[in-house]
C-alpha cells in the first residue's frame, strides 16, 4: 500500500505528514493487501482567512473493486 499526501505547501505537507500517516496505516492495516495506493489532499480553500474551509479528501485504489473516496471540511486540519 502506498500513501501519498498532497498539500499545497510543503511546511503545510510535513506538518501533518507522521499524523496521517499514523492514522491511516492504523485504520486500513487490515485491508493493505487489497490496497494499491491512498491519496491524501489536504486544501485550504481561501487561504489563511479563517472558516469552515479546510478540505481533505481520501482516495483508495483498490485493483479489483476501483476508486473509493470521502472528502470532509472543518475549520482546522487534524
């Protein structure tokens, strides 16, 4: 299973990268064999304004089943 986390800077990438790693690893363990890769992007969607305007959207691809995604906004990224 291969993690890549996407954001739009890198301090923004390297301060969340060990804690969403840890997070997914922990809950998709069980499933990693059926697991190709999982694509974090993290977005601030109006920059440093402040707001619900957070975004981070999860796929996975899974070779015999296809794509799965969610996406959640908040006012703070995890």
């Amino acid at each position: 299973m291969r993690i890549t986390i996407n954001a739009p800077s890198d301090a923004m990438r390297l301060q969340f990268h060990d804690s969403i790693l840890e997070q997914l690893t922990k809950t998709l363990l069980r499933f990693s064999k059926r697991i190709a890769s999982v694509n974090v992007t993290l977005i601030d969607e109006d920059g440093p304004r402040g707001g619900i305007d957070k975004l981070c959207r999860v796929s996975l691809v899974m070779p015999r089943l296809g794509q799965v995604s969610a996406s959640a906004r908040h006012e703070s990224l995890p």
